[in-house]
C-alpha cells in the first residue's frame, strides 16, 4: 500500500502516551526469579519496566494516552469518529475496551472496536484508519495500542517474565493533502508460526478452570530463540517493502521506530536496512517490551523531545505474536 495514485491520506496530528507509576527494576526481579540484572541487560537491554496496581485496567491507560493525544492535536472528543484499540489485555471479554473507552471519554459521535494483533496492532491500526481516511468515511481516527501484559505474566517464569511492561500510546490522524502523512505501509502474518508465542488457555477452545490457572496457561509462553530469528527477519523486510514501495532509501530516513522487544533484536533489524543507530530509537532499556503500545510510547516521547520534527521521515514497524508483523513511513 503506497502513496501513489492518491492525494488524500491521513497524518498524525497528535501523540499521547501513559505508564503506570510503579517502576520495576531488575534488582527486584532478582528477588522474584533466579536472574540478574547482568544477564537481562546483556541479553535483552531492559533495566527496568512499568507495573500496574491491582486496581488499574488497560482502559485507564488507554484514556490518558488518548486526551495527551487529543489535546496536542487540538481536537474535541466529540469531534473523533472512530476508535481504534490494539490489545491483548482488554479490560473484559466484552464489551471491547474500545467501547469502554468511547463512554468514559465521550466519544459519542464515534464508533469502536478492538484489534488483537499482538505487538503489531498499533501499526495494524494506524493503516485501517488511513484507509478509511484515503476513503473520505472518516476524518478523525484515534489509534491506540495498550497493554497490562503484567497480568498475563507468568512470574515465576524467568525466561519471560524479565522482558515485559505496562503502558499505552494513541495517536490522532486526520486527512491531509499536502507533503505530509503516511507515505506507505505493510502489514503481513502467518498463523502457521502461532506456538512460538502464544497464551493457551481462557477462550473458547479452553476456557479458564483451577487447572488452567495452577499451570499459568493464563500467561504467555514463548520460544524466545525462534521469536528472536523470525523478528529480525520480518522486520527487516517490512520495514525495506515500504521504503521500495515509495521509492525512498534508508538513508533518508530522519528516525527509525521498531518494536521495543530486545536490543539485539533492534540492532540486527537496523542493521539490514542499513539504517546507524544513531538513528534508531530506543527506550526499552526503562519501559521493557509493552507489546502494542510500545512504537506509540516512542513515537510520542521522540514528538515530545523534538526529536522528531516536522518535515522528518520515520518508518514504525513491529512484530508479534500470531506471527504479526509490520511497517509504516511516514512523513511528520
Ligand atoms: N535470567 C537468567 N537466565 C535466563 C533467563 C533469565 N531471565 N532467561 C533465560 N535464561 C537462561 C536460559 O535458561 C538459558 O540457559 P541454558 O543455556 O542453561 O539453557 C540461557 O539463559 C540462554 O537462553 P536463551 O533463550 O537462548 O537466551 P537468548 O539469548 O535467546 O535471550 C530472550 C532470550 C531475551 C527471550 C530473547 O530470545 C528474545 O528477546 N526473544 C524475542 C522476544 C520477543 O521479541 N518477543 C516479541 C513478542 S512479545 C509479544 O508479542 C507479547
């Protein structure tokens, strides 16, 4: 999907991100598990991450990311007509967290719905919503990806339970006709990788019981090795299709945004598409992997610190559980 042959596209008018308060640092996770903060930062390069309370829900994150996001963008939120939520960790089966969201926020001219695609869904969200603005049926569109993926953790599971954090990012796109907005965008997946990560127990093939619950097959398990060679690979890729599909090399890329799931993993996909870290953000080392909401979070810090400005070419791409996998350019 590129820019060619269509004047009409969308551009993100704002930004918005949301963490917890509690942080949690390696040497916490010491007294948890059998680890160290040696072998986390070596192997992974996060330091430390956000953990929820019991009493909070992703929705709540949901909500701050979202008014940061309305408010930069000056926008009403009555004036949102549709409202996308990446995640995993929904506040309940039903109704969608995005619908929960739609009430507290007063999005009441909207319509909204929840995507799973795993850590990809922000980059999921943010080409179905410049879809509907290239089709003119909507003109304001709020993209979220937020996660508690501290509920669906397995703390006594150490291979796992290092890597991951709380938090959520939105972003509003509206239309626009001149240089900027999204230039072009991939996304891909395939199901026949679905045992490298996944959850295996609380939908309607095993709904949840003691049994369940006592085997943590509420929580995520993962081949950490296999996910780590099919990240690199696939990011890299679809972070190259969208630059061959405007016509546009790496080194012209202003900022690079992947998934914050690992440091190695960061590098090797950098380091196929050419691009020097210099140009290549990163902010796992404090928030760990928050899965969905992780590109969002970082694209809104490198808004924020004016790291990214206006006239800047950023590539977001990502990938995640299903297997799901993703890239967008963009001109800020
Ligand atoms: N502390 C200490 N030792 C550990 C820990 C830990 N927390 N976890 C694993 N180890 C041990 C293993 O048991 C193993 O020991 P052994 O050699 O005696 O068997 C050793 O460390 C090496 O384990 P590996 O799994 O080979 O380590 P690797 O270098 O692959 O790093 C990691 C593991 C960090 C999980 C890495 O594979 C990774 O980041 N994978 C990708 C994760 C990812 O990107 N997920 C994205 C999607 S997440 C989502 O969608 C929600």
């Amino acid at each position: 999907m590129s820019e060619q042959g269509n004047r009409l596209r969308a551009y993100i008018s704002g930004t918005g991100s949301a963490v917890p308060e509690r942080v949690l640092t390696n040497s916490e996770l010491e007294r948890i598990v059998d680890t160290s903060d040696e072998w986390i930062m070596e192997r992974s390069g996060i330091k430390t991450r956000y953990i929820g309370g019991s009493e909070m829900a992703t929705s709540d994150l949901c909500v701050k990311a979202a008014a940061r996001a309305l408010e930069s963008a000056r926008v009403a939120p009555e004036d949102v007509d549709m409202l996308i939520v990446g995640t995993v960790t929904p506040d309940q089966p039903l109704p969608s967290t995005g619908c929960i969201i739609q009430e507290r926020m007063g999005l009441k001219n909207a319509f909204a719905f929840d995507i799973a695609a795993a850590c990809t869904a922000f980059i999921y969200g943010i080409t179905i919503a410049d879809s509907f603005i290239r089709t003119g049926m909507c003109r304001k569109i709020l993209v979220i990806g937020a996660e508690m993926l501290s509920r669906i953790t397995n703390w006594e599971d150490r291979t796992t339970c290092v890597l991951f954090g709380d938090g959520a990012g939105a972003a509003l796109l509206e239309p626009c006709e001149g240089p900027r907005g999204i230039v072009s965008t991939f996304l891909r997946s395939d199901g026949s990788l679905q045992d490298y990560l996944y959850i295996p127990a609380g939908g309607s093939r095993r709904p949840h019981n003691a049994e369940t619950l006592r085997k943590h097959m509420h929580a995520i398990r993962m081949s950490g090795n296999s996910v780590f060679k099919h990240a690199v690979r696939a990011m890299g890729d679809a972070a190259q299709r969208v630059l061959d599909d405007a016509g546009i090399a790496s080194s012209d890329l202003d900022l690079f945004i992947p998934h914050q799931a690992n440091l190695r993993i960061i590098k090797a996909t950098a380091a196929r598409i050419k691009v020097p870290m210099d140009k290549v953000y990163v902010n796992l080392d404090r928030y760990g992997n928050t899965s969905a909401a992780s590109v969002p979070i970082a694209l809104d810090e490198a808004s924020r610190t004016g790291r990214l400005k206006e006239g800047n070419l950023v590539e977001m791409v990502a990938f995640g559980g299903g297997f799901t996998w993703g890239a967008v350019l963009v001109r800020w």
